[in-house]
C-alpha cells in the first residue's frame, strides 16, 4: 500500500520535481514522523512539475488540506540549489535546504 501512495504522488513528475517530492518524502517532522506520513497527514494531491524559468530551476506545486493551512503550496528549486516556499501567491520561505523541507512545511501547513 505505501509504495501505491508513493508511486501515486511521483507518477508524471519530471527529474528535479520527482526529486523534490522524495526529499520530502524521505525525510522527517519535528516529532520524527517520515515525511511520507506527514504528506498523507496534509493531504497532498494535485502533485504538478513546473519547467524551468529565469528565477528558478524547477518547482513542485501541490494541494494540501492542513490543520493550519490548505491551499496551494509551491516548492521552486533556486539556482542557488535551495528553496523558496510559497504559500498561494505569497512567498513565505526563501533559502530552505533540502534536508529541513519536510520539518518546515510539516509546521507551517499542519503543526
């Protein structure tokens, strides 16, 4: 059952969104719940790879139905090679690394 939801989540996906979603995937909250859990917790769906363009590599954009936020989410991949997080619109997070995405959107969109 879990590989389904993980293959469910990546089916799509190009390289560097493919990737990005299993960072998040793999890693792990503040309470040590996987991020694999905690994506289910939020209630991802919609999962959408984003081209490259001037201001970023790549992005991830994703639906999540949180207990503090639900909504849009948007992960763009800097050329720096960290990330900004948006939140609809509104860019919330900038220069988040990959081992700290699941921990801060975990407390932004559910803790």
């Amino acid at each position: 059952m879990i590989k389904n939801i993980m293959k469910s989540y990546l089916a799509g996906l190009d390289s560097y969104p493919k990737e990005m979603c299993e960072q998040i995937m793999y890693g792990t909250t503040e309470s040590n719940d996987s991020g694999l859990v905690a994506m289910m917790s939020w209630g991802v769906s919609n999962f959408q790879g984003m081209p490259e363009e001037k201001d970023f590599r790549a992005a991830l954009r994703f639906h999540v139905q949180g207990a503090k936020y639900q909504g849009e989410v948007t992960i763009k991949l800097t050329w720096m090679d960290d990330y900004d997080i948006y939140f609809g619109e509104e860019r919330v997070l900038e220069r988040i690394y990959c081992g700290e995405l699941t921990e801060v959107l975990d407390n932004r969109i559910e803790r």
